[in-house]
C-alpha cells in the first residue's frame, strides 16, 4: 500500500508553473500628436524659420502707405536625447534553466516597450516645459498657463472653458483638440457628472467607462477629446496667482496637422537590437542605442493646467 505517510521522497515539495506572470502596461499616445521631422538627417541643429502677422493701415487719397515688413523669426531643434539597454544570457542559465527562450523573448519585449513609455513621457515633459516661468503665458490676453486654485488644487469643469476660450482668441482650428489628463483629473470629472434616471447617452458612457478607458478617444466636452496618461510630468508650477510645489501638468493641444501640431520630434538613430557572442564569458549579449530629439514648435496650440497629483 502506497499513501502520502510512506512515499514522502516522490512528493516534490514545490512545483514551477509553465505560466510566466508578465508586467501589466497601459496604452501608449498615438506618436501622430507630434510632428515628425523629415528634413534633419544630418547636421548638430535644426533651424526653421517663422512668419509673423500682416498689420494694415489707413489709406488716403494722395498720402503714402508706410512700407512695413512683416515678422520673421525661427525656432531650432536639436537632437537631444540618447537612450540605450544591454542584457545577457548565459550558457550555463540556457543549460540550466527552464523556459529561458522564453524568458529573453519577453525580455527583449519589455525593453521594447520601455523605450516607447520612455519616448511618450519625454514627449509630454517637453510640451510641459515649455511653461518653465512664473506667469500664465497668455496669448491675445488668454491665459495658456492655469495653475488650478480651487481647493486642494483640484480640476474644475471651468478650467475647460477657460482653455477652449484661450485656444479660440489664438485662432486655433476647433477640430484636433484634445485634452491629456492624469487619472486624478479623470476621478474629479468621474465626481462632477451627476447621474439621473433619465440616463443621457452622455452619462451612459460614464456609467459604463468612467472618463479614462486606455489610451483612446473616450469623451468631447467642451471641445476636447478627454484622455488619461499616467506619464504627465510632474514638478513645481507658478502662473503668477497661484503656485504648486509638485503639480501634474494636463495638456491641452491642437494635433489637427502638422502645421498645428506644438510638439516635433526627429529620430537620428532608430532603436534596433544588436547581438554579438562573448565566447569568453560564454553568453549571448545583445545591446539597443538610440537618438532622438523633441523641441515645441509652437505655443498658441499648446496649453497647460497644472493640479494637484493626489488630489481629486
């Protein structure tokens, strides 16, 4: 007779699954929010020039129009950021191990990914450091700088039409608006929306999504097409009336085309994985470089509402 009390040896104390228990990842921006530059294969700087506004004046029979220029300027770029990774695998882990090919696919897979998150929060700090001054940025008179004074430093509804209202005196097409939030702010609008039995297609899509659902179109209101990331930057804020120590900068801009689009972006070098063998060392090492640069081409299609990160 064989029981467990007797046949101890041919019970293995702990078991290894075959399922590998993988990051959880939120969806990344579409990277058609910024203007990809084609004309900067070579060179350290990019200069691109500006045209300014055309001013008339009053004509009179027999009096001479003053010949005035119109405004020029240029704006550069460079290439500015650098990132890499390195991993290997030995053979004595491949001789080993168990489920090692699978373990450097998903290796390879992370660095992949990693390096997208890494594009897209470098993509959202350049657009908010474009405000890296105490004052509220206005154009035409409008605020594109608001550092949130409600208590607690939370999002207003208000805070919407403000910036629809600073967008439309800076002549910024309507279409292609699109408002970048932190899931805080997603918690405070979630808050605001009241619920009747009269349920609204409106509210509909709150009961069942709330306002933040990955990275996609999920809501218009006001004029912007609402969407979360858990990548904004982060750091102090002053508009000139308000200040945050630590504060999450929304952005709020005009992707319409690429003549709207406030942020570019050029690659030098694209990522790649490159693999070698150290027979020395008796492993398989592989190695991924890239460069790449963002810069603000503009700032009447950009704006920004810095909250408090917590809050809600």
């Amino acid at each position: 007779m064989q029981v467990t009390s007797n046949t101890r040896a041919f019970i293995e104390a702990e078991q290894y699954s075959e399922f590998i228990l993988l990051n959880l990842h939120d969806g990344l921006l579409p990277g058609a929010w910024y203007r990809d530059v084609s004309d900067f294969s070579t060179g350290t700087t990019l200069h691109i020039k500006t045209v300014g506004s055309v001013t008339l004046q009053e004509a009179a029979e027999d009096t001479a129009l003053v010949y005035n220029p119109i405004e020029t300027g240029e704006i550069t770029f460079q290439i500015s950021e650098y990132t890499g990774d390195a991993w290997y695998v030995t053979d004595d882990l491949r001789e080993d191990g168990t489920n090692i090919d699978m373990l450097m696919t998903q290796r390879s897979t992370e660095s992949t990914r990693s390096f997208q998150e890494m594009i897209e929060t470098k993509f959202l700090a350049c657009a908010a450091k474009a405000y890296p001054n105490s004052n509220n940025y206005a154009i035409n008179g409008f605020a594109h700088k608001i550092v949130s004074a409600a208590s607690n430093n939370v999002f207003q509804l208000g805070h919407l039409i403000a910036m629809r209202l600073a967008f439309d005196k800076a002549n910024v097409p309507a279409a292609g608006r699109v408002f970048i939030c932190d899931p805080t702010v997603e918690a405070t609008l979630n808050g605001l929306v009241t619920i009747t039995n009269n349920v609204t297609d409106f509210g509909k899509t709150v009961l069942q999504n709330g306002f933040g659902n990955g990275h996609t179109f999920i809501m218009n209101l006001f004029g912007w097409d609402i969407i979360t990331s858990n990548r904004l930057y982060q750091g102090a804020a002053n508009d000139g009336t308000t200040s945050l120590t630590n504060g999450v900068y929304n952005l709020f801009m005009c992707v319409l085309d690429d003549q709207t689009k406030p942020v570019m972006h050029a690659v030098r070098r694209q990522p790649k994985v490159e693999g070698e063998r150290n027979k020395d060392r008796s492993r398989d090492e592989f190695v991924m470089k890239s460069r790449y640069g963002f810069g603000v081409q503009r700032m009447d299609t950009l704006g920004v509402l810095v909250t408090d990160p917590t809050h809600y």
